[in-house]
C-alpha cells in the first residue's frame, strides 16, 4: 500500500514560504514514504502505469503544482545555506530532485523540447 504526502502550510520563513510535505528519507531511498520507492527497487517500474514510479510521479505532480512553489524549490537548491539557516529540521531532498529531473527529461523526450531526438 502506497501512502499520501500530507500537504501542510509553512509560513514561518517568509523568504522560503512553500507547502510543504513530508521529504523523502535520504537513509531509506525512499520518495513520499512509499515502501519500495527507491529507483533500484523492482517495483519501482520507471515509465510504466504501474508501480511505485508512477505512484510517486503522481504524487511528484500535485505536489509541485503551483508555480511559486517550484520556484521556491529551485532557489533553496541555489542557496542550501539559507534553506538549512532557515529550516535547520530540514534537507534538500535529493531523492525528490532525481524524480523532478527524470519527469521533466522523460517529458522533454516525449514532446521534444529537450531538443533532442
């Protein structure tokens, strides 16, 4: 059974403001606390409709929905320092990064805005 990233509201730190979800388990390797989410799990099924790759697709989709949001993602990535300073409970989640840079390839390969073949 897969689980739901609980999406919650952070205005704390007005300069990194974002909804906000339970972050992947660097240690575990696992996205959204889905069991067998890692990218070397066998169920993992990357680019099927089945398996806990679309499951966390799906979840990757809603929850980076809003623009601002993915905004405010980016700018923590360029500026870790202030991200953690402000948010010392908290890491980059790197795992979730890979899901966003494997979505945003696979689709640039589908409708050929990564400019390639």
């Amino acid at each position: 059974p897969t689980s739901r990233a609980t999406r919650t509201s952070n205005t704390s730190h007005s300069n990194l403001s974002m909804t906000t979800y339970s972050c992947p388990n660097e240690t575990a390797k696992q996205i959204y606390s889905i069991n067998d989410s890692g990218w070397k799990s066998p169920k993992w099924n990357w680019g099927s409709a089945q398996g806990t790759g679309h499951d966390c697709a799906a979840i990757c989709r809603r929850r980076w929905d809003d623009q601002s949001d993915r905004r405010k993602m980016v700018q923590s990535l360029l500026t870790p320092a202030e991200f953690k300073a402000t948010r010392p409970e908290s890491e980059v989640p790197f795992e979730e990064i890979k899901l966003i840079l494997g979505l945003a390839w696979q689709r640039g390969r589908w409708d050929g805005s990564d400019g390639g073949p």
